[in-house]
C-alpha cells in the first residue's frame, strides 16, 4: 500500500492596505467582480475599514503556500491595476 502524501496546511494572510475613501471603495468593487470563483481550499475575506481607510484581506489556503503566494500576487496586481484605472477617471 502506497503512503498518502501528507495534506498541506492551512496558511493565512493578512494584508491591510490604506486608500483614499472613494478609492477604497472603487478598489473592493473591483475585487469583488474579480474574485468570485476561487478553487476549492481558498477563501478570501475583504473588510473595509471607514475610520482609516484601509482595506483588510484576509486570505486561508489548504492545497498549498505556492497557491496562496500566486493569489497574494494576482489581487495586488489587480489592485494596481484598479488604482491606475480610477486616478486616470
């Protein structure tokens, strides 16, 4: 019998990033339309923050550090991407 390969653990991250208000706002929106089918074992969990304009996300991953260090570098991208959009509105 061959032995199962062990499961990866469970990894979190959180990143808080600060905005302008209405830009923190155009942001998540823009997340949120971009992130709506992540694969099975990945979660994310965005929470603005009014008092300081930050944007919390909090990221759990279960099939790996690879995937989640991949996801981390794609919604910052998007976030860049974002931010170039709105200050050029």
């Amino acid at each position: 019998m061959t032995p199962k390969p062990p499961t990866p653990p469970e990894i979190s991250a959180f990143i808080q990033i600060r905005f302008k208000k209405k830009e923190m706002y155009a942001v998540l929106r823009s997340l949120i339309a971009d992130n709506t089918d992540f694969p099975n074992g990945l979660s994310i969990e965005m929470s603005p923050r009014d008092y300081d304009n930050n944007l919390l996300l909090c990221l759990s991953c279960k099939v790996g550090f690879e995937t989640l260090l991949n996801t981390i570098n794609e919604l910052l991208e998007h976030i860049l991407i974002a931010q170039k959009v709105i200050s050029h509105a």
